[in-house]
C-alpha cells in the first residue's frame, strides 16, 4: 500500500486515465469491426484537414525536434469520407511518425490522385521497420518493440483503428519500410 501523496495519486489517475482509454479504443474498435459504427461521408478538401492534424500532432508532440510537412495540393480533388474518422486516422499516423523519428528528422504528408482514388502518405526519415514485422503492424496490441512503444503511450490499438477506419471507407492502408531509412504509410480513399 502507497503513502497517499500528491504525486502517488497523480500516477494512479495517470494510470486509469490510459486504461479508460483503451477501454474505449477496444470498444469502438469492436463496434467499427462489426460494422455498428456509421460513416457520415461527405465530400471533403484533403490539404485544409491536413494541416489542421499537423497542427494538432505539432503542440501534442511540442518540443520535439521533427520538422511537419505537407505536400498535399489544395487543388486535389475531393474525397468521400468521413472527417473525424479520416482526421483520426490522419493523427495517429502522424503522430507515430513524430514519435519513431529521431531529433533533427522530417515527416512528410503527401497525396496524388492515383488510378481514380485519392493516395495518402505519411513518410518519415526514422529507423525504419524490419520487413518481417511489416504484415503485423495493423494487428491489435502488435508492437515492433514493446519497450520502446510503453515509453511513448502507446496502446498498440491505433494502427488497427486506422486499417478498420480505411477499410470501411472501401480503401487499404499499407507500410513499406526499409531499415535505416524511414517508413512510408499509404492508404487509400474514394473521390467524391
């Protein structure tokens, strides 16, 4: 049993605070794979909710030295989705990136019409992931390292929101990584 001090009680809330949030990570994980969780699809500008989810990753991560960018053209065409669920998708890819990469590194936002659908990417200039964690990265509770993913708050549920979310917009979402050498995430969403 712990003295009931400020800074005990401060790691408890800490603490329950993560697991209510995984809690509800699980829950509407859950509800999206069973198909329970609507889709309020509109025509969306890609470039203005962009920049709105690099702000976003830029004060939640503040200090860390990760130069944002996005090259996404404002005269891209529209897509069909949903914004708060893209813009999820959009923030935990971002702020993975941000995370996995090193002090003085870049993270890249980009996106092109591709064979009639809209391709997004995330890049990054981090220590890559080895190919054989590749296939895994979008399964619940996969960590490439799980040490090192604790230390940042992850819960391991993020990425296989993200495949579950793109998946329900009718697009794929993949990981190309060479070690070394950064990553790239892409996924895919219908044009309006």
């Amino acid at each position: 049993v712990e003295a009931p001090d400020r800074e005990t009680l401060e790691v408890m809330l800490q603490q329950s605070d993560r697991l209510a949030a995984l809690v509800d990570q699980l829950l509407e994980l859950s509800r999206m794979e069973s198909g329970d969780l609507p889709l309020e699809r509109v025509p969306l500008a890609l470039a203005p909710l962009v920049e709105e989810v690099v702000r976003e990753v830029g004060v939640a991560r503040g200090g860390k030295e990760v130069a944002m960018n996005s090259e996404v053209p404002r005269e891209l065409s529209m897509v069909l989705a949903d914004p708060g669920r893209i813009h999820q998708v959009l923030f935990n890819l971002l702020d993975n990136a941000v995370r996995f990469t090193p002090p003085g590194g870049v993270v890249t936002v980009s996106a092109a019409r591709v064979d009639g659908r809209c391709e997004v990417k995330v890049a990054d200039t981090g220590p890559g992931i080895a190919e054989e964690h590749l296939s895994r990265l979008f399964e619940r509770f996969y960590r490439v390292d799980p040490a090192r993913s604790r230390e940042g708050g992850g819960t391991g549920i993020g990425l296989a929101i993200a495949k579950s979310v793109v998946e329900a917009h009718g697009g794929q979402i993949r990981a190309d990584s060479e070690v070394g050498k950064g990553s790239v995430f892409t996924f895919d969403l219908p044009v309006a």
